[in-house]
C-alpha cells in the first residue's frame, strides 16, 4: 500500500515538474526579439517609402507589403497551446511584437496613396484606398484614420462634381480645378 501511495505521489511531482518546466523548448525571446527588430525595421523602411512616395503603383505595393506584415503578426500573437487557463498564465511568455502597430502603418500608407491618387488624377485608386481604409479599420483605435479616409473620399466626390460627374467617379477624372496644398499633397484634413 505504501509503495502505491508513494508511486502516485512520484507521479504527480514528476507530471507538475514536466508541465513547469517543460516549456523551455519554446524559442529564447532574445532571439525572437532581434528577428522581430528585423522585421520591423523592414516594415518601418516600407512605411517611409510609401509616406514620401509618389508613384502610386509602387505605394500600392508598399501597401500590400505592410498588410501582409499586420497579417502575420496578428497571427503570431494569436498562437496559443491550449492548456487550461491557470496553466497558460504560468507558462506563456508574453508575445513578441513590432514597436508600431502594422494595421495602423498600412493605414496611413493607404491614406497616403489615396492622396498621392487624387493628385495623380487617378480617382478610380483614390476612392479604392480610402474606402479600404473605412472598411479594414472599424476598430475605434483607428478612428482617426478611418475619418481623414472619409475626409478623402469627399474629396474625390468633390472633384467629380467639379469634373462634372454628378453620378460617379470615372476610371480616369481631371481635377485641374482643383489646387494642391502646399507641398504637392491634396489636403486630407480640414486643420491642414
């Protein structure tokens, strides 16, 4: 009897030692973190080619580029092992993740290229990216951006209207009537 009182309590030493410390095969956060720094600095080097870019097509890929870098890091803080609650919380380390928020890059990489498009005369893209912007960033933490898109999206209504297409926006709109602020861009706010 004491031999099997013995083994079970062997068992369950040896069961709380496994599950405590048998998460040292996850990777080390050091080398995580520098890979991340990598990525990032990667991502951040897009983001400034598309903020000071003006050729549309090429801060379209920029776009596309960041949006495939929020995807990814949505789906690498979203990996879990599932373990029941008490035990995650002893056991997980917190998530890597990038210095700046990738959805919120690729939004104001998007309201960039919208505005680069409106200059460009290109309203087809310019109506695209913002409403991009309105439809892929609901969440309140990016209001601001969701509201310079719909910002935006009156500016190419207006430059319809002035173009004199009341009932839509044509593939290719000169917007000549129009002048650019300052600087080349076409204001997206009214506090310009």
């Amino acid at each position: 009897m004491r031999s099997i009182i013995n083994m079970k309590s062997a068992m369950i030493a040896l069961g709380l030692a496994m599950v405590l410390g048998g998460c040292q095969g996850t990777p080390d956060t050091r080398a995580t973190a520098s890979l991340d720094n990598t990525g990032f600095m990667t991502a951040w080097g897009v983001y400034r080619h598309c903020q000071v870019g003006t050729n549309v097509d090429s801060m379209r890929a920029d776009l596309k580029q960041l949006l495939l870098t929020a995807e990814k890091q949505e789906s690498a803080s979203s990996f879990s092992i599932p373990l029941p609650d008490f035990m995650n919380r002893m056991v997980e380390k917190s998530a890597p993740r990038l210095a700046a928020d990738p959805n919120a890059m690729a939004a104001a990489c998007a309201l960039s290229t919208g505005q680069a498009a409106l200059l460009a005369e290109r309203m087809d893209l310019a109506a695209e990216m913002f409403q991009s912007v309105i439809e892929n960033h609901s969440e309140s933490k990016y209001a601001y951006y969701t509201d310079q898109a719909r910002i935006g999206l009156h500016h190419v209504e207006h430059a319809a209207r002035v173009a004199g297409y009341p009932d839509g926006t044509p593939a290719a709109l000169t917007i000549s009537a129009i002048s650019p602020a300052p600087g080349g861009r076409i204001p997206v706010s009214s506090v310009d």
